[in-house]
C-alpha cells in the first residue's frame, strides 16, 4: 500500500481497460499495469502508472488487481501458468471485469480462497447499458469497499451515481 491507499494493479489495456486505468491514474490511484502488448503500457506509463514485468510482479506488487480481457482464454491464461493464481497472496482482491465463463470464475474463484485471496467475477460489458450480474464474490472482496463507499458486491443506487456523476473531475 501507498500510504492508507492501496496499490491497483490493471491487467489488459485494450479498449475498455485503457480507459478503465486511465481513469484511477486521473484521481491519483497508485497503479501498476500490465499488457502483454507492451506497447500497450506507454501511454499510461508516460502518465505515471508504474509497468509490471509480468503478471506476477504486477500481483506480488499489488493490494488490488483488475483485469480487463477479451474472453475466458485470455482470464485463464493470466490466471494459471504462473500468473495471478501463482502470486496470490493473502488479502490480495482480484476483479476479473472480463466477459468470461460462469464454470472457469468459479474455478478460479476457488483457486484464490484456497490461497487466502479473493475473486470477483464482475463482466463489465460496452455494447448494452446496465452492469452483468456478478458471480461471485468472496473473502475481503465480499466487504471490500470502494472510494464512494460502495460495496464491491453491489450498484451504486440511481441517486448516488447521479452524485458521483456530478462530482467527477471536469464536470
């Protein structure tokens, strides 16, 4: 942890998951990424986010790990062969906001709580309004709260989310 704030790592930085990172590196959240196109972490770099060697060095550095992928064989890939399941830790909050299997979260998601970490299956879509449905959620992720003080297993309600779209930087 950077002081009280803890470390983010964010792994995929495509489309959605660029933005994504840009975004915490706006508010002052202490990341680290990582892409396996490298060319994928200048920008962010260049901006002050800090470039993982590998999935590993991001999860051995990090408090908190987002990934952002294009489908269950890239989440199992980053998972498995030395990759986030490997570098679990206890306390280490894994958000898989990829759009994966139910069957491979699940096994994922088991592989963490042996380990003392936790996972959360939380697909995040850009082609349809409104979040998916968690799968699961466990360990400190299950109490895990974000900066809105929202839990990381619930919605924001509607009047909340208009505040925080009120009070975001440059609106």
């Amino acid at each position: 942890m950077a002081g009280n704030q803890p470390t983010v790592g964010f792994i995929g930085l495509g489309q959605m998951g660029r933005g994504m990172a840009a975004n915490m590196l706006r508010q002052g959240v202490d990341i680290i990424v990582h892409d396996a196109a490298a060319g994928a972490m200048q920008p962010l770099v260049a901006d002050g986010a800090r470039a993982a060697a590998s999935v590993a060095d991001l999860a051995q550095r990090a408090d908190v790990v987002f990934t952002s992928l294009p489908g269950p064989v890239e989440v199992e890939a980053v998972a498995l062969a030395g990759g986030l399941v490997d570098a679990a830790r206890p306390g280490l909050a894994w958000f898989d906001l990829s759009t994966s299997s139910r069957a491979l979260a699940l096994r994922l998601e088991a592989a963490f709580r042996e380990r003392g970490a936790a996972m959360l299956d939380a697909p995040v879509a850009g082609d349809r309004p409104g979040p998916l449905p968690a799968t699961s959620c466990s360990g400190s992720a299950a109490t895990a709260r974000s900066s809105t003080g929202t839990s990381a297993c619930s919605r924001p309600s509607r009047a909340r989310r208009a505040t925080l779209a009120r009070s975001a930087p440059g609106r």
